[in-house]
C-alpha cells in the first residue's frame, strides 16, 4: 500500500508557479479531459471495465492518468477520476449508461427524497479509492509534474442528482430552485460540505493543486448563480483553505472553472481561488480586465480548435498566448477535449504552447 509521504521531488513546477503568480520561462499547459478517450491506450484500458468500476481502481486511475503524459510535455496531470463520485458517496446510484453518459435510476423529485440521502459522510470510507488513486500516481509520476485533484461545484452536483443526467434545459433542476428555494440550499450545503472534505482529503493524499468544476454554470443567470452557486463556491474555497491549515497540510493553489458563467468573473475572481478558468467564449483581454491583475487566468482555446490542421493550431495558440500574456497565466482548452480528437493535434498545441511562451518571453 501507497502512503502519502516521501513523494518523488518536484522537477517542473511550471504549474504551480504560474498558479502563485510566479514568474515563469514559459507559459505552463495542461488540457481538461487529457487523460481520455481521444487515445487509443486510453480505450483500450478502458475496454473491459465498467466505468465506475474504473473510477473506483486506484491502479487504473493512476495508468489513465499518466498516460498523456507519457505522450505530450504537459505541465500537470490531473487525477483521473468523475465528478459523479460525490453523489455516489451521498448513497445514489450512478451507472454509465453507453452512448447516454450518466444516468440515475433514481434521481431526486420530491424535497422528501432528500432525506435518502447520507447525512453525514466520511469522505474516507466513501471515497478512499480517490485518495488511493492520487497517493498511487503522485508516486508514479515521479516528480515529473505537479498533480491536480478536482470536484464538482454544488450547483452542477445538484443539476445532475435531480435531473438524472445530462440535459440541454436543466428544467427539473432549475424548477428547484424556484418552487424550493430552501430545499435547494439545504442539498447544496450538504455537497459543499463533502466537497470541502473531498477536496483537503486530496491534498492529504498528495494533490498539489485543486480544481471546482461548476460545468452548468451556464445554465443560470446572474440572480441565480448569485444566489445557489456563487455562495458555496466562496465557502468551498474558504473552508478547504482553513481545514488544511487546521490539519498542517500545504496550501494548494486553487482553480475555479464557471463555465459560461462571464457575467460572474469579477465575483469569482474575489471567491479566494488563485486561479480563474475561462471557457472560449470570452475574450482574453476582456477576462483580464475584469479579474483584474492579482489573479492568474487559465484557458481558453476553442477544443474545436484542435480539429485544425496543426499550423492554424500554432496561429491560434500564438494569437491567444498575445492576447493573455505568458505571465500569470495558464495555457488550456475552454473544456475538455472531444473523443474524437487526433492525439497529434492535442500535441501540437502543446507544443506550440511552450515554444510560442518561450519566443515572447526572450524577444517580447
């Protein structure tokens, strides 16, 4: 058994140097979903295994996770893993259902069904494989780069316990929010809190930065984000940052990624995350302008981008790292890469990312 401790030293901290705000040589890069099925490896671990079984296989995770890396200078790893954990650990049932994604059998319809779920959770007994899994690959990676540990942002969490999957309105989730506000809280404080504990239990087992994905974001406008998503994202930040110091751990730069969520950026910009990702829809200097110079940015190539012949890949990698700046700055995707993708092209803009930086930072 992996104990997190005595981990392998650190040889390219890129990442988490341009995530303080640190000067950088060049302009660090990693891509959401990198570890994924666009890589026939990928597939083929993937082949015989249901997917949650996977989730739950510390030593597949770890493989799943160092195989990009294996591939492409990426900047970071992030844990291979599902943002569906969490209600798992809340005791609902989530299968994967082929060509459908995830679906539950059961999702929440009445504000009654909230007591089904697990009032208290040890995160521990729960969710211990995850912290197995990133004890596992921090070890395995070797020092190489610095490893990501993530979750779901409530609000997105709740879309899905309530919707029962995927769904293009939100309808069912967002008709909670208007006939049971209160409810709707309730089960929102409950996800925070074992979100909060999800995510420092990462950083116990060797997670040496974090990100809150609230993928559905976009789904609300201004007045509800304010009320049901914002609130929780600033206490995640808050309460994971005092429980680590509480506990000794290190203080891990952390990632807040909203997507389609542009209306908030000023907001989510002073909810205590170090970094602010942007989705590609919103415009570098723009983005900057509003989050202000104390925070570094990370995105945010259109992921259809990739679909381009590599040297238009290299324009627009170049446009966008002008745009930015190569300086508090994290170069990524505006999500995560489609399963189609050719892996040629995802190292393409890896490559570009890197050389581009490097030619601006020497001659401006």
């Amino acid at each position: 058994v992996c104990t997190p401790k005595d981990f392998p030293k650190l040889k390219n901290d890129t990442f988490l140097r341009a995530a303080r705000g640190e000067e950088t040589e060049h302009t660090p890069v990693w891509c959401m979903r990198q570890a994924g099925r666009y890589l026939p490896e990928f597939r083929e671990t993937r082949a015989a295994q249901d997917f949650f079984d996977t989730c739950r296989s510390p030593k597949l995770c770890c493989e799943l996770t160092l195989q990009p890396l294996r591939r492409f200078p990426l900047d970071a790893a992030i844990i291979f893993s599902d943002i569906l954990v969490v209600p798992q650990a809340l005791g609902m049932e989530v299968v994967m259902v082929p060509g459908k994604g995830p679906t539950f059998p059961e999702p929440l319809k009445e504000v009654e069904d909230l007591l089904k779920l697990r009032q208290k959770v040890d995160v521990t007994a729960e969710l211990g494989y995850v912290f197995q899994a990133v004890t596992l690959t921090r070890h395995r990676l070797e020092g190489k780069v610095p490893l990501i540990g993530f979750s779901g942002a409530p609000w997105t969490l709740m879309s899905y316990m309530v919707e029962g999957g995927g769904s293009t309105t939100m309808a069912k989730a967002k008709s909670w929010l208007y006939c049971h506000p209160e409810a709707s809280h309730r089960l929102l404080r409950l996800l925070t809190d074992v979100v909060t504990d999800y995510l420092v239990g990462q950083v116990a087992a060797g997670a040496q930065a974090l990100q809150l994905f609230e993928s559905h974001a976009g789904h609300l406008g201004p007045e509800q984000f304010q009320e049901f998503a914002l609130p929780y994202i600033r206490d995640i930040a808050r309460d994971v940052k005092s429980k680590l110091k509480a506990e000794a751990l290190p203080l891990v730069p952390m990632i807040v990624f909203a997507k389609d969520a542009h209306y908030a950026l000023r907001d989510l910009a002073q909810a205590g995350y170090e970094v602010v990702g942007l989705d590609w829809t919103i415009q570098p200097q723009e983005a900057r302008a509003q989050v202000g110079k104390g925070i570094t940015l990370q995105g945010n190539l259109d992921p259809c981008a990739l679909y381009a012949p590599k040297e238009k890949i290299g324009e627009l990698v170049k446009k966008m790292l002008e745009s930015f700046g190569t300086q508090r700055y994290i170069a990524n995707l505006g999500h995560g890469l489609y399963p189609d993708m050719n892996p040629e092209h995802v190292g393409a803009f890896v490559e570009a990312v890197h050389a581009h930086s490097r030619h601006i930072n020497k001659h401006g």
